[in-house]
C-alpha cells in the first residue's frame, strides 16, 4: 500500500546548491547518509522533483528503498497524472511505496519562486522529523525550519557555500587546432557542451546515480560527444529553436573561426558551445537532410519565405546570427553508415584526441 498520513515521516533539507556536483561533494556525501538515516528510522522521506537538490533526494530514496512522498507542484489535474506516471518511471519509484501530493497555487501567488516556497513550506509542514543538511542562514528555508517547531536531527549539516560559476572558460582567440583539415568547407560541424541535467533520453535515476558516483562531473561535453559516438546518434532540440521544433544544429565554420563564438551565457547559465564537437563531410551531411539556415531581417520577409519556419533564423539585433553560417537537420541525426574517414572528431586536449581515436578509430584533433 502507498504511506498513509499516519506514516511517521521526515524531510532532508537543502537550500540550491552549486550546478555540477559529484559523488566528492560533502553537500551529497551528506545527503546520502542523512537519507540512509531515514531509513534506518524507519520514516518515510519527505520529498519533491523538479530542483537538482529535491532531485537527487528523490534519486536516493528510490536506491535505498524508502517510501516516499512527494510533493508535486500543478495547477491542472489531467497534467498532475501524466506527471506522477512521468516521475514514477523517471526515478524507478515504487507505486505501492510512493504518495503524491499536489501543491496547488493560492490566490496572488503570481512567480514560480513563490510557488515553489509554498511547496517548500508544505514539505516542512507535514513533516514530524527535519534533517537540515546545507541550508543558507537566513534564507527562506532556514527561516521555514526555524518557525516550524519540529524536531530538528542536526547530525548532518555542513557549512553553506554560495553557488559560484566556476564554469565559465574562454579559448585564446588566437588558438588553433592540431592536424590539418584536408579541405576548407569539407565538413559541417556539430559542437556540443557540459549539460548540468540528465542527457534528453535519460531516466532522472541513472544520471543521478552517476552523480553520486562520480569523482568528476558526468555530463560533460567530452562524456556527451563519447555518448553520441556510441549511440551513434544525436538527439535534437527545440530549444531556442522557431516553432519550438527539435532540430540539430551544425556550423560551416571552421574550427579556427568557431572559437571566439564559445563563451559563456549567463542567461542560460551555459557555455554557447565547447571545444568539442564532430565534423561530418558536407556531402555526407546534407544527404542525411542538413540544410543551410535562411536568416530573416525583417518578419514580413520571413513569412514570405518558401523556407520552412524550422530553417529560418533572425539576423538578430545584438549578435549577427548569420557569422555562425549555420545549417540544420530536421530531428535526430544518425550516424548510421557514415564511414569513420568522413568524419573528424574535435577535443580541447592531446590525450582526449589519442583516446578518441582508440575507442572510435576517428581521427581527431584537439587545440594546440
């Protein structure tokens, strides 16, 4: 059966933490010892999806067998069913040993940050026991624990450290690339980047346990490139794309000339792209369905275009989108019976090319 109200329970509390953690990080490794000392209570865990923290919480529950409830912020009752199924099989969670609770929005509750304070509040509400782990002082989650009254296990904290952005880097602009491309314009380029969440087709429960495992962190842009060589596929996006349509996006660029466009966006908390990335040959390329970007000055201009909205771009008002000379693909993009020769693989380090071509017998450069 599901946990009932008369469960005695407990909540694992955290304040948001640094973006790409792993299993070294004292906030985890603290973490996975608060929740095991759930379970050794014999409570079931307070919890909720969404945020890397309530997360990797989640995550760990469902490692350790503990029942859970998870408070889950909708305002729509058939979305709310569609999302329990979805967290149920995300995370590898019981049925029988999960209870779900939506947080519904109350009346001028108008930001997602005060939705999410009142799930918080809810989660430490219905609690009987709060375990406090890396809380920033004087922050609404410390201010909830302290208004609360419960019962506090304080055996778990550890200092607080402010979310820094250790993650932003910048290439020489004067760098270039080891190995000479044969030809210019042979190959169209696919640059990837670090993701700080699980890869598009990845159950919340296997990035997390790799998290947790790991001794350097598990998504980055070298780890996502080797996942595209073994998969043999690249999984397109609708993000920031128009219309919202999945694409996979390339550059005619040179390597030489992509490096001044990798730089950090704060916007988005992300590098633009990385000094990794694979060329395919252009015939190859666009016989597999790339084709070039139309870039649109005006809006009259674009909705009289014959291209489709998927392969037109803004020219832009800030950036000139039209120096990245980019080319696009029309959903996944297999690799499938491209020969290794009709590819170049691109990496930021000597011994990263020299382990490339080992694993993939591609060759490979990297930036000298």
């Amino acid at each position: 059966m599901p946990p009932t109200s008369r469960d005695r329970s407990a909540a694992v509390l955290l304040s948001r933490q640094a973006l790409r953690p792993t299993g070294r990080s004292q906030w985890v490794c603290r973490v996975a010892e608060a929740v095991r000392y759930v379970k050794e209570k014999g409570c079931l865990l307070h919890t909720s999806v969404g945020m890397q923290t309530w997360d990797l919480l989640t995550a760990l529950a469902s490692m350790e067998h503990i029942p859970v409830r998870i408070f889950v912020t909708s305002s729509e009752p058939n979305r709310f069913v569609h999302r329990r199924q979805r967290i149920l099989y995300d995370f590898d969670l019981s049925p029988q040993a999960t209870d779900f609770v939506p947080v519904e929005p109350v009346a001028g509750c108008a930001t997602k940050e005060a939705v999410l304070r009142i799930r918080d509040e809810a989660v430490i509400e219905g609690a009987d026991l709060l375990v406090p782990v890396s809380v920033r002082h004087g922050g609404h989650m410390y201010t909830f624990i302290a208004a609360s009254g419960k019962p506090v296990v304080s055996d778990f904290q550890v200092p607080y450290q402010p979310r820094g952005s250790a993650l932003a880097y910048r290439l020489p602009p004067d760098c270039t690339w080891s190995g000479a491309i044969r030809s210019e314009g042979q190959y169209l380029y696919h640059w990837t980047r670090g993701v700080s969440h699980a890869w598009p087709d990845e159950r919340q429960i296997e990035f997390y346990r790799d998290v947790i495992t790991s001794d350097e962190w598990p998504r980055g842009a070298l780890a996502t490139l080797r996942r595209i060589l073994r998969t043999k596929r690249i999984i397109a996006s609708g993000r920031h794309m128009p219309g919202g349509e999945p694409t996979v996006s390339f550059s005619a660029l040179s390597p030489d000339e992509t490096v001044p466009l990798m730089r950090w966006r704060s916007r988005y908390a992300e590098m633009s792209f990385e000094p990794y990335g694979l060329g395919i040959d252009c015939a190859w390329a666009e016989r597999r369905g790339a084709r070039p970007v139309r870039y649109c000055s005006k809006q009259s201009e674009a909705e009289s275009s014959e291209s489709p909205l998927w392969l037109q771009q803004s020219v832009g008002r800030v950036t000139d989108w039209r120096s990245e000379k980019e080319f696009r693909h029309r959903g996944d993009f297999s690799l499938e019976g491209i020969p290794a020769d009709r590819m170049v693989l691109l990496c930021l380090h000597r011994d990263e090319a020299a382990m490339l071509e080992r694993e993939f017998g591609i060759s490979s450069i990297y930036v000298r």
